[in-house]
C-alpha cells in the first residue's frame, strides 16, 4: 500500500469541472513537483488533498486512511499537512516567532514557552532565528515565505503542499525559498510542490507531474519530463517556457507590450542581468531600426523575434526571422548587433533568419 492512494479523484463546479480524474500512488518521503498550464485544476488538486476542498467522487487514502469520508478528522488531517501558499498570509501585528506561536497555541494547546522553543527550533530550520523579534513588514519577501514554511513545519507534518512558493517574489529571493525547499526534500517530508518555477521544480523534486485539462497527463523522473518528455502537451508546455516569441506587423505593434512580456520571460529563466539586457536591446533595436521601417514599406509583412534559453549551458539564443531583414553580410544592427548576429539558413516560409547566441556568465 502507498502512502498516499488517489483514485479517480473528481472535482466539479457547477459546469466547470477543474479536475477529471486523477489516479496516482505516492509513496512516503517522495517529493513531488506539478507543472502545467494555469487553470488546470493543480491548485484544486492539492486543496482536495488537504480537504480545503471536498472532492465531487473518488478517494484519497493517506495511510490507509479514506479522507473523503464524511467523519474524517479534518483537524487531524490539516496538522500533519502543511500548506505553503504564494502569498505568505502572515498576521502583520505578529513578529515572526508569534506567528509560529500562535496557531501551536490555539489550535494545540501547546505552552507558550514550548511554542517558543518550537517557533525558534523551525526559524532556525529555514535560517531565520536572529529575526525572530520582526515584523513581517520589516522582512523581505523571501524571509517571509521562510517563516511561513516554518509555521508550517512547527506543526510537524509528515506531508507538505506548496502552492507556487515562489511566484510572489522577486527573481533575487527565489533562490533562498528553493534552498530552504531542497534541505527539507532530504528530511524524509513527503513534498507536493506545484509551480510555474522550473527551477525550483527541477532542484527540488524527483518524480514531476504534468497537469493538463484536469488530469495528469505525463507522470515521469524529473529529468526525463524535462529533457526527454513523452507526451506532446509536455513538450510543448517546457518548449514554450524556454522560448519566447512575438511577432510584430503593421496592424500589431506593440513595443512596449513586446518588452514587458520579454522582461517578464527573462526573468522567468533567471537570465543573467546582463543577457537580459542584451536581449531587450537586441529586440529593440531590431524592432525599431529595422523592422518597424520595412513593416510601413511593406503592411503584409510581419516579423518574429524568439528568445531560446538553455538552462543547461546558461545560453542565450535571440531569433529574429522576417521577409525583409537586411541582406547578407549587412550588419543587423550598427550599434548592438554588429558582429553578434549571424545569418541563419532561412525558415520554413523562406523568411532570412537571424541570430544572436549570449553566451552564459556570472548571474
Ligand atoms: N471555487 C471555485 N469555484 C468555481 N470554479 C473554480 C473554483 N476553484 C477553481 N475553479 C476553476 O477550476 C479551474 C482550475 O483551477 P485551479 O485548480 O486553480 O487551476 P491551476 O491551479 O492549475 O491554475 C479553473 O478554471 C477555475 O476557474
Ligand atoms: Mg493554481
């Protein structure tokens, strides 16, 4: 028997129905990462999981025990499943350590000197014991999220649920959260990590669930759904979270959208500042100098500008394809671009194609 038995997991909402059916057996100590599109039922999966919801049919055992049915303990059940949420829901007139006290206090019974001991015990877990005494105010982002993984793990559960920990944060305190999150994968806690944060999914867990239209439709070793994935929704769905593209045209123009939503995936894929830069610069200047001329000369036209990121070497590929690119030989750009663009073979509707490899360096 599996530590945590799902079968035929259903949840319905009136019409919508987040999730279809969803059968899977994890064993104790594993550490589980969800991936998938938004609105794929994840986070309804891991509130049926802790009964935050109620599920519409199927069964959840967790160690043998059915938490579906109607006189399951759910108190008992809520205490030895911590929940982390993206926003860190921390009482604002509560330094750190009462935040850990209270729930031991009120919903345990526990002493406040041994709600004290335990609070200091799990800040000094996630790094946090000299700030016991703050504000969440007075911490940053990150150091927030930690006090809240430590609240939770003061309850001592054997399973954890993270929903996106790390999406509230800025790029720079994401990798403390990862850090906290990969000591504890090694202590034996079943973890349940769902997020948008390859990273994190790819440092932090060993067995990786890809959600789509509310079931699990790719199950496989970390490495293999992000190297190697079977399915061709998995693929897609990793292709397009390490590809950026955007096509601009004489109805379409957007500068400004075009460079939000590049500064948004460049910080998505940790990019180095510095390639982050080089890409909008290259995006920019491209579209303006270039592109945004001929497309007035020529209203059918469009062209495509695709950011490629390898996580593995750190590399940068920026693709810039369209039918009336500077020719051969033509530097794509007199101040950025000389020398780094390179003449592709054309693409497949015969469009010149351009590149720009930058390369890895120190974050
Ligand atoms: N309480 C609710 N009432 C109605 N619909 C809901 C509710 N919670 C979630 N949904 C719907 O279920 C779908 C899946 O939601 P969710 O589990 O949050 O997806 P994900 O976490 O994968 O983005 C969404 O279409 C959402 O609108
Ligand atoms: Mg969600």
């Amino acid at each position: 028997m599996s530590f945590i038995e799902i079968k035929h997991l259903r949840k319905e909402y009136g019409d919508s129905v987040p999730l279809k059916d969803v059968s899977i057996d994890i064993g104790k100590g594993e550490v589980i990462g969800i991936i998938g599109p938004s609105g794929t039922g994840k986070s309804t999966f891991l509130r049926c999981l802790n009964r935050l919801e109620t599920p519409t049919s199927g069964s959840i055992l967790i160690d043998g025990e059915d938490v579906c049915r109607p006189d399951a303990d759910l108190a008992k059940l809520r205490r030895r499943m911590g929940m982390v949420f993206q926003s860190y829901n921390l009482f604002p007139h509560m330094m750190a350590a009462e935040n850990i006290m209270r729930p031991l206090q009120s919903l345990l019974g526990v002493s406040a000197e041994d709600a004290y001991d335990e609070a200091m015990q799990q800040l000094a877990r996630v790094g946090l014991d000299d700030k016991a005494r703050l504000y969440p105010d007075e911490l940053s982002g990150g150091q927030r999220q930690r006090v809240a993984i430590a609240r939770a793990l003061a309850m001592h559960p054997d399973i954890m649920l993270f929903d996106e920990p790390t999406s509230a944060l800025d790029p720079g305190m994401v990798s403390e959260v990862i850090s906290v999150m990969k000591d504890l994968s090694q202590t034996g806690l079943t973890m349940l990590t769902v997020t948008h944060d390859m990273r994190l999914a790819k440092e932090v867990s060993e067995r990786v669930l890809y959600m789509d239209q509310g079931g699990i439709y790719e199950d496989a070793p970390a490495a293999k759904i992000f190297e190697d994935p079977s399915g061709e929704r998995t693929r897609d769905f990793i292709f397009d979270i390490r590809s950026w593209r955007y096509t601009l045209s004489a109805k379409s123009r957007d500068m400004r959208e075009m460079l939000s939503s590049l500064d948004d995936f460049c910080r998505r894929t940790y990019m180095s500042k510095k390639q982050a830069v080089n890409c909008r610069l290259a995006a920019e200047e491209l579209a303006v100098s270039r592109l945004l001329t001929d497309i007035d000369a020529h209203p059918d036209h469009s062209f495509g500008v695709t950011v490629d990121y390898c996580e593995e070497s750190g590399e940068t590929k920026l693709l810039v394809s369209g039918s009336h690119l500077p020719e051969k030989g033509e530097p794509v750009s007199d101040a950025i671009l000389a020398d780094a663009a390179e003449r592709l073979p054309d693409d497949e509707k015969g469009r010149a194609v351009f590149g720009i490899i930058c390369p890895a360096d120190e974050k």
